[in-house]
C-alpha cells in the first residue's frame, strides 16, 4: 500500500480526515460521500494511490485494484440488500473528477435517469 502525504483519499484511508466508512479489506476501503446526491451514495476507493482509471487499467499490478473494488460492491450490496444501483467514475477533469485518486461511486435508493445532467 503506497499512499500519497498530499492526497485527501489517502488521509482518508490512513485516518488522518475522518470518513463514515461502510467496507474494508486488505485491498479497498468504502465510505459515505460527504456530499451525496442519493439517499445511498458510497466511494469505493483502492487502499494505494493511484490517480485515476486510466492508469488503473495500465497493468495488471493496477487493474487487479478494480476487481477488489467490484467484489467490495458486490458484498455491500448483498449485506444492505441494495437491490439497483449505479457506479459512476470520473476520469480527468472535463469529466468532473474532483480527486485525483480512483474511485467509483455506487448510488442507489431512487430512480435513476440517464444523461450527463440526471445525476447532477
Ligand atoms: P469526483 O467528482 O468524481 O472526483 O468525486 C469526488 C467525490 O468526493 C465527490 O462526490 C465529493 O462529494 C467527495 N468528497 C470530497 N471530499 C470528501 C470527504 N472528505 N469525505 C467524503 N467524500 C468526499
Ligand atoms: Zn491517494
């Protein structure tokens, strides 16, 4: 686990800024967003730094980050019988990422629409 001084996830991770955790493991931790935009609103993040999706599918050492990710989803969602949901990752600026370290919101709890503007 590589973590990085200046990065708000990894304060985060390392408990340096408090975060309303959900999930932990060895590899991924998962934590109420501080702003979220559905009664469920998680960010699942990888427990090393790595700035964004397009270096997380760069090698397989990085890629194998976004399978533990999908498996921690997966157990949340049976754990709090979350039936319908939505993962969402940013990636650059034009497309809203905020904090350069990965991580894919999981929204659920209302109906949902599609387009650009429908989560916003
Ligand atoms: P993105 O815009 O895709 O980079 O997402 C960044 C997300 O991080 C936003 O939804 C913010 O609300 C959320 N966020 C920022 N700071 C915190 C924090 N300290 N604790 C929890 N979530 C945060
Ligand atoms: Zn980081």
């Amino acid at each position: 686990m590589a973590l990085d001084k200046d990065c708000l996830f990894c304060k985060i991770i390392a408990g340096e800024i408090p975060s309303t955790k959900v999930y932990e493991d060895e590899y991924v931790y998962a934590f109420k967003d501080i702003e979220p935009i559905a009664p469920v609103h998680y960010l699942f993040v990888p427990k090393t730094h790595i700035c964004c999706a397009k270096k997380l599918g760069s090698d397989a050492d990085h890629s194998m980050y976004a399978a533990k990710v999908f498996e921690a989803i997966s157990k949340v969602a049976a754990d709090e019988k979350i039936e319908s949901f939505r993962v969402i990752n940013n990636c650059g600026e034009d497309a809203g990422q905020s904090v350069m370290h990965v991580h894919f919101h999981m929204v659920a709890g209302r109906k949902m629409g599609w387009g650009e503007q429908s989560l916003g």
